[in-house]
C-alpha cells in the first residue's frame, strides 16, 4: 500500500503523514494499492483473427497508453473526488507549525540566550554610564545652590538696600555679618604681619592668637548690639510682629550688606602692605561701613508698622540711648582688654630687653 502527494505526485509509504518532498498533509489521503489495476482485454471471436492481430502475449507484454491508470488513484473516495487539493504556499504554514513543534527545545534555548544577552548588555550599559557620568554628589550640589543663593541675596541687597522684596533663607544675615567680621580679622592680622615689631612683641608674650580672638568677639559684639536694639525697638515698642528675630536680621543685612564688600577691600589693602594711601583708604571704608550701619538702624525703625500709639521719633531717640549704653559696656570689656592686651605686651617685652642688657 502507497500514498501519492496530490501536491506535487510522490509516491510515499502508507505510513507517512506528511510528504518528505513538499510536506503536504498525507493524513487524509486514502492509501492504494501499489498494483494499477488494468482495463478489460477485447478478444475477437473463435476463428477469426484482424489482419493486425497479434498473438495473445504480445498483447499482454504491451499494454496500451490507455490502460495506463490515471493519477491520484483516490478518485475511488467521493470526498477526495470532490475536494480542491490545496495549493503549496496554504500548506507551508502547517508545515512551519510542524518544524517549530519539532524544534520547540532549540527555540526556547535560543530565546533564553537572547534574554541573557540583552540583560548583559544593559547591565554594562549602567555601568558604563555611572563610571563615565558619575552622579554628582547631593551635598556639593546643595552648598551650590545656598552659596548661589546668598550671591543673589547680596547683590539684591547692593542693588536696592531699602527693600527687601523677596524671602531669603533666614540665616543669610547671620553669614553677612560673621564673613564680614572673620574678613575685618584677617585684615588685623596680616596689617601686624607687615609691622615685624609689633608681631615681635606679639609671638614673644604669645598674645597673638588671644589678640585675634578677642578682636573678633569686639567686632562681632557691635553687630549684634545693633541688630539687637533695632529688634527690641520695631518688636516691642512700635509692635511690628512681622518678622521674627532671624527674619529681622535678615532685613537689617539687606541695609548694611555692603559692608560685606568694603570689609573683602579692607583685607585686600591689607595683603598689599602698610602705607599711607593704605592707611587713608581703610580709614575711609570703616568710616562708610558705619554710615550704612547707622542708615540701617534708622531704616528698620521708620519703615515699622506700628501697631500702637507710640511714636517713631521716640522709639528712635530710645533706640539710640541704648545702642549708646550698650557701645559703653562693650568697649569697656573687650576693647580695653585688646588695647590693655598690646599695652602690656609691649611692657613686657621691654623689661625682657632691660634685664637682659643690665
């Protein structure tokens, strides 16, 4: 028994399911026999021979075209007889289904390494991006941002000293006023640098550092009399409650924040040496600081809100009482004690030199 393609006429075991020349479908093809059967044999009658018959076994040994059956044999089947064979490119694609059944291991292997490929390839893409373009570091970003912040503030305040029209962070006076106090030290310290006596007389009783210390305690000590006057005076006496006491000293900076850039000149005229000009200069820029310190005084008064009956004019003349009380006590601790400091240093250098020369 066979099976014959009707795709493309291979002559296939009884047993296949699929044509191994175009993989047609052979599941419903009805298997035949491997003997054709023959066409009826015509015999004349007793006695009588054609001209052109041949004897009985040449006709046998010779079939006729005729005879020869017709393919596909499944004709003898009526739902073959009346099926359409369909045509090569319709099958391919149960042949495709067959082969990819057949090689569903190797696929999914194959997809699995890809899967694994392109999980390697973003894993090296990270890492290339984070060693090539390293993050930037939170808190380097953040002290950028505060220290572009507080430029602002400072030229906002340089630009319009009166009015400060926008909210800043609140401890930004509290930087104004400490730069320009730490600057106003280090320009102490290198004018006494240059004067090579009085640094002698200073690094012999080993009073420099203290003399520095106490300097910047006197000036800071100023500041905070100020601003702590001018508070006592909107806060309590006129009733202004708009502001607290870091908010309000932020207002008192925007008025006075050129003192920050006359104390950074003050430093630089000293780092270029001590002279006359110098001396002229650095006298002049002091004298212009306090200027604004006074203006800024006067301004956090006169622009207050009053909230009860008590008049401006006199809570500037008590202002100012205070802040008078208050410089008294303040150069009698610590500016005596920086004054009294040199003038006993320079004692005891002296009575050094006597004694060693007697």
């Amino acid at each position: 028994m066979i099976k014959i393609c009707p795709n493309c006429g291979s002559k296939m075991p009884a047993t296949v399911k699929f044509c191994t020349h175009c993989g047609f479908n052979l599941s419903e093809v009805t298997p035949i026999s491997e003997t054709a059967p023959q066409a009826p044999e015509q015999t004349a009658p007793q006695g009588q021979a054609g001209p052109d018959s041949k004897p009985q076994a040449a006709q046998k040994a010779v079939a006729p075209p005729e005879a020869v059956p017709e393919q596909p044999q499944q004709a003898t089947n009526p739902d073959a007889v009346n099926q359409t064979p369909p045509s090569r490119s319709a099958n391919v694609p149960h042949y495709q289904d067959q082969a990819q059944n057949q090689n569903g291991g190797f696929t999914n292997n194959t997809q699995q390494t890809q899967q694994n490929f392109n999980q390697n390839q973003q894993n090296y893409n990270q890492y290339q991006q984070t060693y090539t373009n390293p993050q930037p570091n939170p808190n380097m970003e953040a002290t950028k941002r505060y220290a572009s912040n507080y430029w602002s503030f400072l030229v906002a305040s340089l630009k319009h000293p009166f009015t400060m029209d926008k909210v800043y962070n609140q401890y930004f006076g509290l930087i104004s006023f400490g730069l320009a106090t730490l600057l106003y030290t280090l320009a102490l310290a290198a004018t006494i640098g240059h004067l090579k006596p009085l640094q002698a007389v200073l690094t012999y009783v080993n009073t420099g550092f203290s003399l520095y210390v106490q300097f910047f305690l006197f000036i800071l000590a100023l500041y905070a009399l100020q601003i702590a006057v001018a508070f006592l005076v909107t806060h309590v006496f006129l009733g202004d409650r708009r502001y607290n006491f870091w908010q309000f000293m932020n207002l008192f900076a925007v008025h006075t924040n050129i003192n920050v850039f006359i104390s950074g000149l003050v430093f630089l005229f000293s780092l270029i040496g001590v002279s006359a000009t110098n001396a002229y200069l650095t006298y002049l820029l002091i004298m212009v600081a306090a200027l604004f310190f006074g203006a800024g005084f006067i301004a956090t008064i006169f622009t207050a809100q009053s909230t009860n009956n008590f008049d401006r004019i006199y809570a500037y003349a008590l202002g100012s009482v205070l802040l008078a009380i208050g410089f008294i006590v303040i150069f009698s601790i610590l500016g005596t004690s920086i004054v009294d400091l040199i003038t006993r240093s320079s004692t005891n250098i002296l009575d050094q030199l006597y004694r060693t020369f007697q």
